[in-house]
C-alpha cells in the first residue's frame, strides 16, 4: 500500500481506481492537501468601473473595430466554444417541488401555470407527448392536472425535460418550428464565426450521457441551417475528461467511498473544459454560455458586439505581437520600453512592480516580454441589475508586492465575513455575463500551453451529498476565473441586451425570449 496523502495508504484497489480515472496518486495527493489547507480568500482591491477596468467604446471607433474583425476573417480562422453541458433539472426546481406536492399550493400559482403553457416554445412536442399516452392537453389544462402535465414536462414518459440537457430544450418559437438552445447558437455561429470560405465553426462540451442525443439532433438538423444560412458548418463536440474530475472527502478530509469502499471521484466543474479548449486549433475563440441566446429578431445587436469584441482583441493582439517581436529579437531602446511598459499599463492593464524602472534594461525587456507573450481575453461586462454570477474586480497579486490584476471572481471566492471585503463586492457596477474572445497564438502563430497559465490554488470546496451522505467536492479554478488568472485581461461594457440567460424555466417567458 502507498500514502495517499491524507494520513491512510491507497490499496491496489484505490490505485486501480485512480488510473481508472486518467489521474495520478500525485495529482489525488495534491488534492486531497487542498481539502486539508482550505482555499484561501481572493483580495479584493476595488470594483473595475468604466475609465477604471472597463472600457467604454466610443462609438466613433467602431467602425475601425469591425474592419478590423473583417480583416482577421480573412486570414484567420475563428470558432464560438460553447460550454453546453448543464444540466436542465435545476430550471425545473420550482416545478419539481410543485409536482413531489401534488400541484400548485394555490389557485393563483395554478392558473399563472395553466395560463402560460402555451407561451413555450415546447408547448406543441408536449401537446404531442400528452397525446402519444392518449391524453388531450386542453383536456388536462381545464381540469387543473398539473401533476399530470408536470410529468409529461419533466419524466422520462413525457418530454424528459427533468434529465435533458439545456442544450436540447426548446427555446424560441418561429413560424417554421421552435428551435433549442443548441440550435440558436448555430445560428449565432453563422454570423460572426465564419471566416472567408464561408465555414461557420462551433464547439459544444457536452456530458457524456448527453453526447449520443446532442449528435443525434445535431445529424437531424444541420442540413437545413446549412442550406437555409448559406454556409458551411464545422461542429465539433467533446466531453469533460474523466481526469478533470477530482475526488471527494469525508468530513475528516479523508477519502469519501462508495457503499463498495471505493474512492469517490465528481466532475470538477466548468474549470474541466480548459483542456477541450486548449486543444482547439483556431486563433481567435468566441465563448459563451448555452443558456444565453435570443431569437434572431435580437441576434442582429448581439452579433454586432461579438464582431467588436473580437475587433478590439486583434487591435490589441496586433499592437501587443509588435512589441514582442522587437523584445524577443534583444531590441528595444529605453523610449520604446517607456512607450511598451504605457501601453501595457493602460491597455493591457498590467501591473509593474515598485522597482521597475531600477532594473537593468535586459531585465525591463525581459520582464515586459514575459508580460505581454501570454493568452488575451477581451470580455463584455454588463450594468450590473441583479442578476446572478460574478463581476470585475481589481485583485490584490498573492505576492504581497501591492500589485493588482484584473479577474472575473465569484462571490464564493471573497472572504464574506469580512466588512471591508464584502463592502468592495457590493459596491460592483456591472458583472460577467460570460461573453469572452480569446486569443490564444503567440505572436510567431504558436498555440500558447493554457493549463500554464492557471493559477491552481484558486480551487472551490462545496457541499455534496451520495446517496444522502454529506460529502465535500473539489472543483478546479473555473474557466473563466482562477483557470485564465495569468492571461492579459481586458474588460469592455457591453449592452445589457446581449445577456438573456434562462437560468429557471419562467425566464423563457420574458419578452426577449418570446415572439414579437
């Protein structure tokens, strides 16, 4: 047997199992000491505001900004990865609860219910559900069955809405047909991810329960967009890898294990998906959430900001890669080192130590080489209203050295009982929709390694439960938060009209979601 780390020693068995999963005993070890040390508390310096974090098109630059999105689709190649693999039950939660009741606890509740039914986008496939099983919908809406109606909603018998992924759910209602969530960011791909011999690509990360039917759909549609878009569609579709998942603990911080005694290993959250996007070969990545999509009445906006998003990046990029070039080369004079280190400050947002200009000048270029020679993310921000999610802030470096970064950071990650720092959270002005362009080439037209710029400790515990036994889970640092902590950030406010997320089933009754 071998310690494991945590004060027992692995069997052969666990050993089996940790292979299994595509891990090493090191890499458990190094988990199991995370549970051990606990996650430290991010530092907040201050909220990112507009002229402070955030830039503001004017929208005299705009035009600049789309030619220059224009010229890039030229020559590069440009893909929307599209994170699909949550699940739909928790936007059901609400009527799972009415349905484990026996209905709605009040008439008013009951009639909004029946009375909305047939504003979805699924109403016609649950009409037809009802009446496979040799019910009639209007028949069930007037005698007030919603526990029937909720079943033919959520079971396996009826839609299966409750184990479908949000990606299969029906969305928006059209003359021709509804169409799913999956189907609408087709769509949006066409617009602003297809380059100049008129290929549309996207990617969407699916569980793997889900790949089968996401394929099966994706086999049943894709001709018509394509002949109905006028492009051609590169798809591709992956699934989180079993050795992104990370194992659990007991309340002790020791191993938690199964009723058969094996250790037990959960999905490690949306910081998973960094390898699928690493190991996408274009050079500027859209991305965006499945469940942020409008129907193509408000897709004309929403484009329009992606292609200034991206126009922005390659702007950025380009002045960026001609900085480095000269510094890779040995170059670089002490006026073209003051007008790099103005840039990278006020541009790139990044931050020079206090002895900076102390340092020999092959320490200025090498410093400001190591700076600027990473991955660039270009991310909307929106006017904060409420919404759920995380926001911009200005992030103390973990180094002491009084430096500060910008990073998309969840409420989870701050010290809430701290005054000051909730104060700092409370005081944000906009938050992350999730809408990112990333370029991830170096300035020679080499891929950049992403997992190197991870920054591990950003880690979150939460509480689970197996079987109803409580348990403690590990998620790795989230996509767009700890797991690109080291890329050049930039943060640019976008419309509030470009985030319409279906988080509970009821959202699909706001009015960006429904017909005009």
């Amino acid at each position: 047997m071998t310690e494991n780390g945590a004060g027992e020693r692995w069997s052969e068995g666990d050993r089996q199992c940790i292979a299994a999963q595509g891990l090493t005993e090191e890499e458990v070890g190094r988990q199991l000491a995370l549970f051990r040390r606990g996650v430290p508390s991010v530092r907040l310096n201050r909220p990112c505001v507009a002229g402070d974090g955030i830039v503001v098109i004017p929208e005299s630059e705009r035009p600049s900004l789309l030619a220059a999105y224009e010229e890039a689709r030229r020559t590069n190649r440009f893909i929307k990865f599209v994170p699909a693999s949550g699940a739909a039950s928790r936007m059901f939660r609400e009527w799972y609860r009415c349905l484990a009741a026996g209905g709605f606890a009040d008439g008013a509740a009951r009639k909004a219910f029946s009375g909305d039914l047939k504003r979805y986008a699924f109403f016609p496939d649950l009409r037809a559900a009802v009446a496979a099983a040799g019910e009639d919908l209007e028949s069930l809406i007037g005698k007030a069955e919603d526990t029937a109606i909720l079943k033919s909603i959520l079971m396996e018998e009826g839609l299966n809405y409750g184990c479908l992924p949000k990606a299969l759910l029906k969305v928006h209602d059209y003359p021709e047909g509804s169409r799913t969530a999956l189907e609408e960011h087709l769509v949006e791909a066409a617009l602003y991810a297809r380059d100049a011999k008129n290929v549309s690509r996207v990617h969407f990360t699916v569980y793997r329960e889900h790949e089968s039917a996401v394929r099966t759909l994706l086999s049943q549609v894709i001709n018509d967009y394509e002949s109905r878009l006028d492009t051609v569609f590169e798809v591709g579709i992956s699934t989180q890898e079993p050795a992104t998942d990370t194992i659990a603990v007991d309340s002790e911080n020791l191993p938690f294990r199964d009723d058969r005694g094996k250790p037990v290993f959960r999905p490690g959250g949306h910081g998973s998906l960094l390898r699928n996007l690493n190991l996408l070969d274009e050079e500027i990545i859209f991305l965006k959430n499945i469940d942020n999509t409008v129907p193509d009445r408000l897709k004309t906006g929403t484009s329009l900001w992606k292609k200034l998003l991206a126009g922005y990046l390659i702007w950025l990029q380009e002045e960026i890669f001609a900085s480095v070039r000269l510094l890779a080369g040995g170059g670089g004079t002490e006026e073209e080192l003051k007008r790099f280190r103005d840039f990278a400050e006020k541009r790139v947002n990044i931050g020079f130590p206090t002895g900076f200009r102390d340092l020999s000048l092959s320490e200025r270029r090498s410093f400001l080489f190591r700076k600027l020679n990473r991955p660039l993310r270009v991310c909307g921000m929106v006017k904060n209203e409420g919404e759920p999610g995380g926001g911009p802030f200005w992030v103390e470096d973990a180094d002491g050295r009084g430096g500060a970064s910008l990073q998309i950071i969840e409420e989870s990650q701050i010290d809430r009982n701290d005054p000051k720092q909730r104060a700092v959270w409370l005081s944000a002005t906009h938050f992350n929709p999730v809408d990112l362009v990333c370029g991830v080439r170096d300035f020679q037209g080499r891929k950049f390694d992403l997992p190197a710029f991870i920054d591990p400790a950003a880690v979150a515990i939460t509480r689970k439960s197996e079987k109803g036994r409580e348990l403690l889970a590990l998620e790795r640092p989230g996509l767009w938060n700890g797991s690109m902590a080291f890329w050049n950030t930039v943060f640019v406010e976008v419309p509030l009209s470009t985030f319409n997320p279906v988080k509970t089933v009821t959202d699909l009754l706001r009015p960006q979601h429904l017909p005009s």
